[in-house]
C-alpha cells in the first residue's frame, strides 16, 4: 500500500489546513466507508461546503441545543437511571457492561433529537432492537474493510458472501428505517400549520453514537482507576471547568485518512507523492511526550486548567479529537454539553469501580455483548 503515517502537529497542521485543498478523502476511502453514503464525512469539494454550511446553520440554532439538553435530561431519567438503580442495588450486586450502556443511551438519544423517534434500546430488559444491530453490522463491515486486501473484501462484495452479505442486508434494514421516518417527517411537517418541534432528520446519526458513546465509555472507566479524579469532580462539578478538562483528557488518549492531489513537501521533509495516502495517528499524537511532556501518558486532567482556573488552549493541530483546519468539527460545543450532563448526573448520584484485573477491550456493537466491566 502506498501510504505515509504520521504523528508530527506541524505535518498534521500542513495537511488538514495550510494545504487542506490538495488532500482530499477522495474516492477510495468513499468507497471503503460506503454505509456513509455520499454524507459530510465522505464528500469533498462543493458538496462538502453546502452540506457543512447547511450544518453549521443546525448547530448554531438554539433551539437545537435546546433539544439535545432536553432529550438528554428525559434519557437519564426515564432511561440510564433506571438501569444503574437496578443493578446498584446490594441484593443484586450486578456488574455492568458500561459500553453497552452508553451507546444504548447515545442510540436512542441521537434518534430523538435526529429522527423524532424514541426506539427504547435503554431499558432493563436490553433488547436487541433490528435496526440498532444493522447499524453494529455497518460499523463492523467497514472495520474488516481495513483489515483485509481491497481485492478480498471487493469479491466478497461481488459473489455476496461473508461481511459483505451482512453489510448488504444491514444496509437494506437501515436504509427502510431511515426512510420510514423521513416519510414520516415530511408528512407530519406538510399536515402542521405550526412548526414541528426542531430536529435534524438526516444519517449524521452514524458518527454522532458512535464519537459521543465512545467518549463516555473512556470517561467512566478512566474515573473508575482513578478515585481521587473522581473526588476532584465531584467536589467541583457546579463549577463544570475540571470536568471539560476530563472530557479534553479522555478524548486526548483515547481517540484519519487522506489521499494527496498533487505531490507535496511535508514540514517534516518527507515527500508525499501524488495520490498518495496519509494516515495521522491520533493515538500516537496522545501520547507524545514532545507534545504533552514528561508526564504524557499521566493521567493529569488538570493539564487543562491554566494558572487562573480557565480553560487552557491547546491549539487543534496537537489536541486532534476535533479535527483542525476547514474539517474541524462542527459539533464539539454540543459533543460536550452532552459529555458533561450525562458524567455529572452519574457521578453525583453514583460510585463508578472497575471490575479488578478486567481485560479492556472495544467494541463497535451497541446491542449485543456479554462482556460486564463495571460495577455500578
């Protein structure tokens, strides 16, 4: 494979900014991501600009935000509570798949706030919801995408066998689902002489669950090894600022691809030929001691927090979770507006601790593990 990796901020700087028109995502990672669609995350050029513009124009509405706040607060209430009350019980003594949890609750969120339509994956009884596990399948189809020859999954995808089989029918079942409540929507918009109640109805949901969910999942287990972090949260969440900061430090250790146009000198002297991939390694980025220092792979939420109590700026092309330059990411501010809503309300209401000497492993599933990690 023709491919350059790279961790150095000036190099990450130069590609997704400085020279931002010459390293597109271009049509081989359009067709690797295929479930995306031709979405913001897989177009390029003019359809990229208005599909952002259009975004941009959701995000900044405020009853938009007023929507995320409200879905969130009736989820923790009428779903999380009720689960993490159950299995916290002392006659119960229940360990928790914490991973399942969350991305039950950001599923059934984000369709919500995306689609007007509550699927209840969040409940006691953790069923297993079609169009949920369709979109598990999608993610891991794309997964084994990466890990395979391009010939292999590609013939796969001709004689229709293997991951690809179950790409394309978990592509059929959520593309219905989708369509049955955009048809929905429309009705209910054209039948009401007043506005409907504000909602984005498109298939964001896919990098919505899956960035969000993920992120919550590294906050509790982190929490969970780190008691005194805890401590600090809880005696300074009405103040919010340390708990951005832990939100910053989880998705700096836990956290793309282009193809260059034409042929390019990076600032790090290495030439990267036409067509040529380049893969910036965010993880590796997390743990560089040239960016962090000495104590990089501490966890230190308070490397966040300046001298006077702000919040300390770290510029984007070091602190990569949110992208930089013309692609940078468009929903942060709301990404921790849930972050912070859904940690504090656990936090203050309940004791995380991690199951001792559990191996850690990841998941792109949101309906189906029996892996337990946690203890409520």
């Amino acid at each position: 494979m023709n491919f350059v990796i790279t961790s150095d901020p000036k190099n990450v700087h130069h590609i997704l900014s400085d020279n931002f028109a010459n390293y597109p995502k271009g049509p081989e990672y359009k067709n690797m991501f295929e479930p995306l669609g031709d979405g913001i995350l897989n177009s390029d050029s003019e359809s990229w600009r208005e599909q952002r513009r259009m975004i941009q124009l959701f995000m900044k509405n405020s009853k938009y935000r007023g929507l995320v706040e409200k879905t969130i607060l009736r989820k923790l209430v009428r779903g999380l509570f009720p689960i993490l009350d159950h299995v916290s019980r002392k006659e119960i003594s229940e360990i928790i798949d914490m991973q399942d949890v969350i991305q039950r609750f950001m599923y059934d969120s984000i369709c919500i706030s995306v689609l007007g339509f509550d699927p209840n994956c969040l409940t006691i009884e953790f069923p297993e919801v079609t169009h949920a596990k369709a979109f598990d399948i999608m993610g891991e189809a794309v997964f084994y995408r990466h890990i395979v020859p391009e010939f292999y999954w590609k013939f796969q995808k001709w004689l229709q066998i293997g991951e690809e089989k179950k790409l394309s029918g978990a592509l059929q079942i959520y593309d219905q689902f989708l369509y049955k409540y955009i048809s929905a929507k429309r009705e209910q918009v054209l039948n009401e002489k007043e506005a409907a109640d504000f909602d984005l109805l498109t298939a964001y949901i896919r990098v919505e669950m899956k960035e969000h969910g993920n992120s919550l999942v590294w906050f509790f287990w982190l929490v969970g090894k780190h008691p005194l972090v805890e401590n600090k949260i809880l005696e300074e969440i009405s103040a919010a600022n340390f708990l951005q900061e832990k939100d910053g430090k989880q998705l700096r250790v836990f956290s793309a691809e282009e193809a260059a146009i034409e042929e390019d000198m990076l600032p790090s002297g290495h030439r990267v030929r036409r067509k040529m991939r380049v893969l910036i390694s965010f993880y590796s980025m997390g743990r560089m001691e040239a960016i962090w220092g000495k104590d990089c792979l501490e966890f230190k939420p308070e490397r966040w927090i300046s001298d006077k109590g702000g919040i300390l700026h770290v510029p984007p092309y070091k602190f990569v979770a949110f992208n930089d330059g013309p692609r940078s990411c468009l929903g942060k501010d709301v990404s921790f507006i849930q972050m912070k809503m859904v940690a504090s309300a656990i936090l203050w209401n309940y004791h995380v601790q991690v199951v001792e000497d559990h191996l850690v492993c990841t998941r792109s599933c949101c309906c189906a593990s029996n892996e337990k990690w946690l203890e409520g």
